[in-house]
C-alpha cells in the first residue's frame, strides 16, 4: 500500500465545492471569497475559494466602494438582506 500524501488536498469537482463552502459559510456566518488569478508567466488560471473570517467592517466598506467605483468597468456588486434564523418566506 502506498503512503499517503502529505501536505495534498483531496479534489472535489470544481462544479458543487463552491456551492458547498457558500451554504456552509451562509450557515456559519462566515466570509466567501472567490477569486481567480492568471500566471503572468505561463497563462496558467487558478480558482480560489475560501472560506472563514477575512473582511472586517473597514475592508467591507471599502471594497464595496471599489465595485461600486468600477461599475463602469464591468463590476458587479450584489447586497441581499439574509433572513433571521426561524423565520420563514
């Protein structure tokens, strides 16, 4: 049997990993973020997901500020009001 790889993250299919972390973070309060980076040098595109606690009040204003500023640019900024916990549509 081979030794199990240390440090290596077990893969799920990219279609339902950040649809998983967003209900689980939704869930826990937490913050989602997705973002993609392009490899200048090779043009290699990774895809991040991440959860946990990152955004502060301060940076939250601030980069909601910053998609409101590059509307013109193709930004896309989306403010929904979650409901309370018990209470139902």
């Amino acid at each position: 049997m081979a030794p199990k790889g240390h440090g290596k993250t077990k893969r799920k299919p990219l279609g339902e990993t950040p649809q998983e972390m967003l209900a689980r973070a939704l869930e826990e309060k937490e913050d989602f973020i997705l973002t993609c980076e392009t490899d200048p040098e090779t043009g290699a595109q990774h895809l991040y997901a991440m959860t946990g606690r990152f955004v502060s009040d301060c940076m939250l204003r601030k980069l909601v500020g910053q998609a409101e500023s590059q509307k013109d640019e193709g930004s896309t900024l989306v403010r929904k009001r979650l409901p309370k916990k018990g209470t139902h549509r």
